[in-house]
C-alpha cells in the first residue's frame, strides 16, 4: 500500500502526484511546483510539512473529542489520516496550518491558532521503513505536529471522506492505531501524551 503525507490542495498545488497531475509551475506563483520539480526537490531535500490534530474542548480548556480523517485510497481502501500539508516557500508556519486546516476540514471549522504555535513534537518521514516511528514511500518529510483546536463546524474537503470524533480512550486505541498510515497512530499518542490524557 502507498503511504503518502496527504496534502492535496484546491488552488492546484497538490502534492500526491499518484492522484492528481498537477498543473505546470505558474510564474505569477514561484511556490507552485511543477510535476517534475516537486519529484526533483523530493529526491534531493527533505520536504517541511504541518499536521494538524484538530480537537474539541470544554469549557475549561480540557480536550474532549480529536478528530481524524477517514478516507480512501486509489486502491479502494480505508485509512485514517490527519490534517497535513507542505510548508510553501515564504509562508509562515501559522499561515500553513491555517491554510491546510481550511483545506481538509472546511472553511467553517474556524480553528484557534495561538500567534506563535509551537510543535507538540517533530516527526520524520523516511521512504524506508524502519528508519523511525513514520513513513512515507515518496519522499523524506521532516513534520511540525501541531493540536489545534476548532470550534466550528468541520465539513471534510479533498479526499477525506469524513472527520470522525474519539475520545481521548479511543483515539489511543490499537483499533485506531491500526487504521492510521505512515505511523500516524504514534503521532496521536504522542499528542495525548503532552496533554497529559495517555493513560
């Protein structure tokens, strides 16, 4: 099965090229890449993506609900996901995770970004596995993981299917884990383990 960092966008800009054919570099837009040098810079640089994992809060600020993408892959299958994308040349990391969160769970999930986020860890995507906790077949990624809450409504865009609500218990699950790509499933323990709900 391809495991890809997904991060497909509507403006054209989309990063799985087993998808989509992305449309030729635009001189008006220097941070789109054309189909052959995104595969060049992905065979000479590691790649600077966000993930998001959007949650639900109370009213003291304790999370309740994370949400998870589910969608299909070009082979049929199901697997869960989070919010993820690529960092563009000259865009702030707050302005990615924005963009990115707009782009997977709609304009409406109206997220809460802090002016200055901070990573609740780093992950590295290595194209053979083994390397660490998460891979990726295309391409060495090196990801600033975020939890970002949202307080709107979250209607899936792109390729996801659905964002399913868990409970901090569920999204720790081996069930969960199991359903997640790229070793994504650590990378939501690890969330739950810097906000102290691991159990």
């Amino acid at each position: 099965m391809a495991v890809r960092t997904p991060d497909p966008e509507p403006d054209g800009e989309d990063d799985d090229l087993s998808q989509f054919s992305e449309l030729p570099a635009d001189a008006s837009n220097p941070a789109w890449l054309s189909e052959f040098e995104l595969a060049e810079a992905r065979r000479r640089l590691p790649m600077l993506y966000v993930e998001a994992i959007p949650v639900r809060t109370d009213g003291t600020g304790q999370v309740t609900e994370l949400g998870i993408l589910l969608r299909s892959t070009p082979l049929g299958e199901m697997t869960r996901t989070i919010v993820s994308g690529r960092v563009r040349f000259g865009e702030t990391v707050r302005d990615a995770l924005f963009r990115h969160i707009e782009n997977d769970l709609g304009p409406m999930a109206f997220p809460l970004l802090p002016p200055q986020p901070l990573p609740f860890t780093v992950a590295e995507y290595f194209p053979l596995p083994g390397v660490s906790a998460y891979h990726d077949d295309r391409q060495h990624a090196v990801s600033l993981a975020f939890v970002v809450p949202v307080t709107g409504t979250c209607e899936p865009r792109q390729d996801a299917l659905e964002v399913t609500w868990f409970s901090p218990e569920e999204a720790a699950s081996d069930a969960v884990a199991a359903e997640m790509e790229g070793g994504r499933g650590t990378l939501i323990r690890n969330a739950l383990a810097s906000l102290g709900l691991l159990r």
